[in-house]
C-alpha cells in the first residue's frame, strides 16, 4: 500500500533493485519448491517408518507429515471436553458452499457429536436458518449483526469476548485469516488453518501465464495480480508468524510454512481436510446404472470424468484440446463432464464422445464418481487441496492431476494411485493415452488401491480426530506425547 502512495518515484535505481529483489525471491522460493518436488513421499515413510516394524511415537508438535497418517482412538470418548471458538467469515447454508465453508463446517459437527463445547462466531447466513434445533450434539451458532453472509470480524470478536467472560475457552480456531493477525497476536491457544497461501500462488500464476498462446496478450488483471504476488508473500511472511499455531492442509503447504515462512516447527502442524466417508464409497452397480442413463455406450473402453466449474483457470482449455486429440484416435473413450461455466458450450460442440452434465447435487456427484474409470484434474489453481481429488478416490477411482506440489505430496503420494502431467496440452494428452492403453481393468486394480490409501486418510473422521488431539495439546501439553 505504501508503494500505491508514491507512483512518480519510478526512477531506474528503484527499477533496478526492484529487479535485483524479484530475481533474488525467485531464487529464494525456487529453490525450496524444487526440494519439495522430490521430497515428500521419501520423507513421510522414513520418518514413520525410522524402525521399520515400530510405529512413530513422538511429541506431535515435532512431526513434520500429516497427522492423518497417525491413529487415534474415534472409538474413545475424549479425555477433555473442550470449549471451541471458531472464527468463519461463513457457515455453510446453502447447497454449494465453498471449500472453507464445507471444511469448518464438516470438521466443528465432528467435534460436537464427539461431545465438545463448539460455539461458531460467523456473518449473518443469506437465507434466514429455521430456527435452530438446540441439538446438545450441534455447535452453538453466534451470527453477528449486518448484512448477509458480509464478515466483520471486530462484530464477532465482541460476542466472543461476551462469550469468553462467562466462560474462559480452552481453544480458538480461525478458519484463515478470519481472526486478522492484530486480534490473533499473543493468543498461545489459538490455531489457524490455512487454505491456501500467498507462495502457493506464486507457482500457479507461472502455470496459468504458461498456457498462454504466443500472440496471445496477458489480460491486464492477471499482469496486475502478478505485480503484487512477491509483495503479498512477504506480506503473509511477516504476519503470519503472530499466529501461534498454524495448521497446513498439504504436506507441501507444512513445508513452504517451516522453510520459507520461518514459522518454528513446533507451532506448524499438518492436517489433511477430509471428506465424509458415508458420502463416497465404491458401489459398481451405481456407477453401471448412471452410465446406462447418461447414455455411455457398452462398449466404451475408456470413461474420464472431470467435475467442478468449467472455468480456465482450472484447466479447461487443456483439456478441451488434448481429449479432442484422444478422440480422434479412440472411437470408445468418453469424457463426462460434470459441472457449469463459460467452457460447457465448447464441450457440448465436441460430439458424442462428450457428455456435458451441467451442475451436479451431491447424490448424483457420487453416481458420477461410480461411473468412470479414471478422474481428471488439470487445475492451473489448486490453492489448497481440491477436495473432489479425495472424493474420487474414496469411490475408488484414480486420478489424473497437473504436477503440483501439494498434490504430489499429499494425494498422488505413489505411481499407483494415478498419473501427473505437466499443465500443458502434450503432458496432458501423454498422461490420457497411457490411461487408454492401459485400460479399465488396470485402471480398476489401481483405484482399489487409491479407496485404501484414501480411506485410511482421508476421511471427516480422521481430520476431526487429529484436531481434536491438536486441540488438547493445545490446552495441556500431555496429550502432545504420542505413543
Ligand atoms: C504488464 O504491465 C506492465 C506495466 O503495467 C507493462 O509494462 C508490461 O508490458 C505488462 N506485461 C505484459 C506481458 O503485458
Ligand atoms: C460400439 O458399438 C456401436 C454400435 O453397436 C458401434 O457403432 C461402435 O463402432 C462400437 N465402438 C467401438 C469402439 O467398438
Ligand atoms: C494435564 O492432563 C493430565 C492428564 O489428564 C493431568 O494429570 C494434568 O494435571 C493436566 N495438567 C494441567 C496443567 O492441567
């Protein structure tokens, strides 16, 4: 903002250490970003496995792979109950609620039903709630006073302070930056999540400005986004150390937090979201039954499906072009696309080797996941994790997904739960032939194998699991001792 202040200072020194700085960042970031892209899955296995027939024991605040890969025991009542506050700028009310939402949403339900004290301090919801059902097991709801669904974090943090008064809380939960770094500042128990981060971004915009065609110019608001992405960086650098503890939702995510971000290693924990178990499941007659009804013939020998808003930036005009190549090639493959946006109309010209589905409720989703043999995701932008990975898998399908780290190191952790492609039409079209030659029986022995890993990671239960045992630790350091 400062630098918004003087435009007329651009004088060629400023130029030119403004040039030396961004090179140097490139350097700093780049480096850490290349380790990471061989490390993770190495890591992991020999730092829970540095005995090879001895589970990992340990202080939780020191271990550097996701707690998900921990067990604890959901049979169990807690040792503690817990007062939780959480901080959302949303809580879920409609049908389509975004990542954030859905995560502080699905993880806080958790905790109630596990007995704990929840209360959600969020924005006034965009439909008025039926009144609440005072259900003991459902977190205590505090919308603050305006407009809809429009966050003002100083309105929560009053009823907070009210609420704290009457009854000190054990924890603090920010979802983000809900709870901005002034307010969270000194609070040792509090925990933030982050979806997403500023260096994250970094790499994206590399791939997005990579699929740009020669000729082709650069749209003003993306030329301006990267002018303030290094700024934004040090920006969340610097604040982000106020949070006392951080949680990262990919294991790359953990590690950009330790190594570039300076945050000490005890105070940076991995949690993976989760998605809800009883949601995804393999069920082969479902997956046959809406086959038959969206019209995918007997004899088709390869079915992709790819879900979400049909928008750039996640990738579409890659795959638009490489499935358009398969085709051609391979009278029997399908792709089925479920989800809406500026790209379906392109999709729909495609033939009938395309099935254009339109939005999708949640029930016709795990229909969809059934139905195919092999998920893609050619995401320029996967801030965060992109739950519909973990949905596929935990219906039993492998997935095909762009190179990132968080990916890498978090999903596609082995070859056999799918295939990595640079973001570029010729990777992509390479991953998608090796999936057609391969065929549907291999594709099917691979997504046994990605159901196993993902239930035994991704599921509601054990994200709740692990931050309920954060949580504690949080508030009495006993229980950081895993054993
Ligand atoms: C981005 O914007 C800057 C200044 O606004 C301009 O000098 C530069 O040529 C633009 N880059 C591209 C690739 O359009
Ligand atoms: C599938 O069957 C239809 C009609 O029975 C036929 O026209 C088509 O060529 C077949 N496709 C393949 C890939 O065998
Ligand atoms: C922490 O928990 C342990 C085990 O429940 C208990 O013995 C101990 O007194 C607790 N410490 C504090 C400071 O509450």
């Amino acid at each position: 903002m400062a630098a918004a202040a003087k435009p007329k200072k651009a004088n060629p020194v400023n130029l030119r250490s403004n040039l030396a700085i961004t090179l140097f960042f490139i350097v700093v970031f780049t480096i850490p970003a290349l380790l990471l892209l061989h490390t993770p899955s190495n890591y992991i296995s020999t730092n829970l496995c540095s005995n090879s027939d001895k589970p990992w024991s340990g202080d939780l605040r020191r271990a550097q792979f996701s707690w998900n890969k921990l067990s604890f025991h959901a049979g169990a009542p807690p040792p503690h109950t817990l007062r939780i506050a959480v901080f959302s700028r949303k809580w879920p009310t409609s049908s389509t609620p975004g990542g954030m939402e859905r995560h502080a949403h699905t993880l806080h339900t958790a905790l109630s039903r596990r007995g704990h004290d929840v209360h959600i301090f969020t924005s006034p919801p965009a439909v008025p709630l039926p009144s609440p059902a005072a259900a003991s097991s459902s977190p205590v709801i505090h919308f603050h006073e305006g407009e809809p669904e429009k966050w003002r974090y100083n309105k929560a943090w009053e009823q907070y302070e009210e609420e704290n008064r009457k009854n000190k809380f054990d924890v603090i939960h920010s979802e983000s930056v809900a709870l901005p770094f002034w307010l969270a500042r000194g609070l040792e128990n509090l925990a933030v999540s982050w979806h997403g981060i500023a260096l994250e971004s970094v790499q994206s915009s590399i791939y997005q400005d990579l699929t740009r065609k020669s000729g082709e110019i650069m749209s003003p608001a993306f030329n301006q986004s990267l002018q303030v992405m290094i700024p934004k960086v040090l920006d969340e650098i610097r604040f982000f150390s106020h949070y006392h503890h951080h949680v990262a939702i990919s294991d790359s995510c953990g590690e950009m937090l330790r190594d570039v971000y300076q945050i000490p290693l005890k105070r940076v924990h991995v949690i993976v979201n989760g998605v809800d178990e009883n949601d995804f499941k393999q069920n082969l007659k479902l997956g046959h039954d809406f086959r038959a009804k969206i019209g995918i013939p007997p004899n088709a020998t390869l079915v992709l499906g790819v879900a979400g808003r049909l928008v750039k930036d996640k990738g579409h005009p890659l795959l638009y072009v490489a499935f358009s190549m398969l085709k051609k090639k391979n009278s029997g493959a399908y792709l089925i696309v479920a989800g809406a946006g500026p790209w379906m109309q392109r999709y729909k010209e495609m033939g009938n080797q395309v099935i254009v589905l339109g939005s999708m409720n949640p029930s016709e989703l795990r229909g969809f996941y059934n139905a195919i043999d092999v998920f893609v995701n050619p995401t320029l932008r996967p801030q965060g994790l992109d739950l519909t990975l973990m949905e596929a898998m935990m219906s039993g399908k492998p997935v095909m997904a762009s190179r990132f780290p968080s990916i890498k190191g978090t999903i596609v952790v082995d070859d056999e739960y799918g295939f990595m492609f640079s973001p570029n039409v010729d990777s992509l079209y390479e991953a998608l032939e090796e999936a057609a030659t391969e065929g549907a029986e291999r594709l099917a022995e691979r997504g046994r194998a990605c159901r196993e890993y993902a239930s035994s990671m991704f599921t509601a239960r054990k994200m709740a699991m692990a931050y309920e045992r954060l949580f504690l630790c949080i508030k009495n350091e006993t229980f950081c001792i895993y054993s």
